[in-house]
C-alpha cells in the first residue's frame, strides 16, 4: 500500500527508548512490529529517531482518511496474532509513550503545495 499524503487525520506517535537501548528496540520494532503494521495500517509516512532535544526517542507518523479508519486499522493491528509477541519483546526497551492525533490544515497559502 503506498502512503497518501493528503489523507486529512495523522497518528504522531513517540516512545521514549531506555538508555542505550535504541539499537535493541529498533531492531525488535523492525523484525516484530514492522511487518503487522504494515499489513494492518499500511505505509507510514515516516519513522524518525530524535538528535537534538529529547534523547532516545522514536516517532512514527500514519496518515488516516478519519478517526473511523483510524480506529478500524488499530483495532486489526491490535487483534493481530502475531502482535503481542512484539509487546512483550519490546515492553522492557519503552519508557514512555506519547500518542497525538494531528488533523490537516488548509490554508489558502498552502494550495497547489504538494509535500
């Protein structure tokens, strides 16, 4: 499934990685997780790793068409088989998480702009 940029509703999601950890989790996130969600929320638009202000951090970004498809699609990950293998070989490496649901603004400066 390829990334939509223009779908109007953004989980901005953050976890907070426990020192010196990183490598370990990215690694669990990659073979466990990676492969469910993308069967389950498709692309996302990104995945980054912070390296200035907050440390050890790692955000990820899916774009949604509403909070039903949001909602829909986080249902079939959570509910997944295979995913609570992930929650447990991960729940360890997280210290914290912060969830944000951010919707898309227009405006009129912004038309024609494609990201």
């Amino acid at each position: 499934m390829r990334h939509d940029t223009t779908l109007p509703l953004v989980d901005h999601r953050i976890y907070t990685i426990a020192l010196r950890k990183m490598s370990e989790f990215l690694d669990v996130f990659d073979r466990l997780a990676m492969p469910i969600l993308l069967e389950t929320l498709g692309n996302p638009i990104g995945i980054y790793t912070s390296h200035i202000g907050p440390l050890n951090q790692v955000v990820h970004l899916w774009a949604y068409k509403d909070l039903t498809d949001y909602q829909e699609r986080c249902h079939r990950r959570d509910t997944h088989p295979d995913f609570p293998a992930y929650l447990q070989a991960s729940g360890h490496l997280i210290v914290a998480q912060e969830n944000r649901l951010l919707t898309l603004t227009s405006l009129p400066s912004m038309q024609g702009y494609k990201p």
